[in-house]
C-alpha cells in the first residue's frame, strides 16, 4: 500500500521529459496515483503518448485551454476513464515571443490578452471543470505552477509576470470558493528550471547562474524536488494547506542584498 493508492490525476502540460509536469507526474505516479495526461496538440502527441505509455494505464487526452470544447471534452472523457478526481496539475504558460523581449511597457492589448488567457484563465476554467469529479472523490486538491517573477520584477519575464501574479492571485480567490468542498488549490513558486517554455525567455541561461550564485543553497533547484514538493502539497501530507505559494527555489526568494 502507498500513499495515493487508488487516487487518480490529470496531468496538464507535458511537452517532454524535461516538462516539470512531467517531474510532477512521476512523483505522483511512484506514490501509487493512476494518471491521466492533457496534450496541446499533434506536434507533442508523440512525446506525451511516450511519456505516458512508461506508467501503468496512463490515459490521454488533447486539450488546447483556449478552448472551452476542448476542456468540456477532457473532463466528459476523465469521468469515463476514471470517475473520480483526487488531483489535478496545472503546468501551463504561454506568451507571444516579442512580448519577452523588450519593455513590458510596449506589450499590446493582444499580448497581454493571450498570456493571460493561456497562463492563469486557463487554472480557473480547467478547476471549474474538475470540482464534480473531485467532489465524487469526496474532495481534491489542484496544484498551479508559477515564478518569483510575479512578486519582483525579472528582466525579460515582463507580461509573463503579470499573468503569474493574476495565477497566484487566482490560487487564492479558488482556494476560497472551493476549501467548503473540500478542495484545495495551490501553486508551486519554482526556481529557473531548463525546459522548453523557460528557453523562450531573453536572458535564460544567465538567469540560471545568477539564481545559482545568490540562492541560500547555492545551486538551481532540480526537477526532482519540484515533483516532490508537488506530491506533498498534492497528497493528504498536505491536506492543511490551501492558498498558498510555496517556493521551489533553493531560497533565492528570501535574499535581499
Ligand atoms: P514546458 O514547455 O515543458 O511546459 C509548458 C507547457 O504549457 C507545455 O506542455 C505546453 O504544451 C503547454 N501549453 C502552452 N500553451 C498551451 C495551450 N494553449 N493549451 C494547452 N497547453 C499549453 O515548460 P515548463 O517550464 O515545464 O513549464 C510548466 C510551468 O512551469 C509553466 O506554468 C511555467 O511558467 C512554470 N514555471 C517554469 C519555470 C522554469 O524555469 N522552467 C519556473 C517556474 C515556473
């Protein structure tokens, strides 16, 4: 018997094996969780479908959260698969590539509307969805990914930080509506972490090095503890934590001077 035997998740947001959803994944599955994975489309079906096919009865799903239809139809296929839903991964961003170069200052009505769209509307939309699921289980828990960069100002994350703060704000107000249900909503704050998304932005690789020079522990925080983090705020080891940011990042946040 482990931890989250007889449990099951949706995991949305691999792209490949260094995706930290897929960090998350791996914890969970190893505590004992029957996964279910969301795909964005044909060009990482292959990736996520070879991921996936290495746990036992993984099921896939594709999902674009910019689509209503598309969420509708996860959850419709999640209810025939597995019925119920203990836990659900929010591993998702996106900007448009000229709006992480540059001033955030010059970021247009367009930019601003698709990082937010994308990066933080998408954890109500997809949280909405999951709460019957995750009442049938008597309760659940959901789990955002974001960065320091929506509490300071990071060079070169610009409107990426503005969405991560209205995520982090979400976190809060959908920890409020759904703690009397027994559901629970927080986010992970990691550390820069070298995968497909973090490559978009301008300055990445000196990023890793000045977080690795200032942070408390003196080096990058690593995928692994990343997924363990998330199967702790995911498991009933933290069943008395809602709201909250907790920070992955080897305690670069906690540095002044
Ligand atoms: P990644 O590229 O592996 O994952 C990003 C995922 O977002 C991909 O699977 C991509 O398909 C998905 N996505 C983008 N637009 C989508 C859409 N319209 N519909 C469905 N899916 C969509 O990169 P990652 O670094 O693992 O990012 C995962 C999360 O972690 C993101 O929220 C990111 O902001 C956050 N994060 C990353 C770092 C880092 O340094 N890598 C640090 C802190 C937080």
């Amino acid at each position: 018997m482990t931890l989250l035997d007889g449990k099951t998740g949706l995991v949305c947001g691999v792209a490949n094996r260094r995706s930290i959803a897929w960090a998350i994944a791996q914890a969970l599955a190893g505590a004992g969780m029957r996964l279910a994975f969301t795909y964005q489309g044909d060009r990482l079906k292959e990736n996520v479908e070879e991921l996936a096919a290495t746990l036992p009865d993984a099921r896939l799903y594709p999902c674009d959260v910019t689509s209503d239809e598309d969420i509708g139809a996860v959850f419709q296929a999640a209810d025939r698969d597995l019925g119920r839903l203990d836990a659900l991964v929010h591993s998702i961003a996106f900007a448009r590539r000229e709006d992480l170069e540059g001033e955030f200052v010059a970021t247009d009505r367009d930019g601003f509307r698709v990082a937010h769209d994308v990066s933080a509307y998408s954890l109500v939309a997809l949280t909405r969805a999951a709460v019957p699921l995750m009442e049938r289980a008597g309760g659940g828990a959901v789990l955002a990914m974001t960065y320091y960069g929506a509490e300071k100002v990071a060079a070169g994350y610009n409107v990426m930080g503005v969405a991560k703060a209205s995520l982090e704000a979400s976190v809060r107000y959908l920890a409020a509506d759904l703690g009397p249900r027994g559901i629970r909503v927080n986010a992970l704050s990691a550390g820069p972490v070298n995968t497909l998304a973090a490559r978009g932005i301008r300055g990445f690789t000196g990023m890793l090095k000045h977080h690795a020079e200032k942070a408390p522990l003196r080096r990058n925080v690593e995928l692994r503890e990343i997924g363990d983090a998330g199967l702790f705020l995911l498991s009933p080891m933290g069943s008395g934590i809602t709201g909250e940011v907790l920070h992955v990042d080897c305690g670069y946040h906690v540095m002044a001077v």
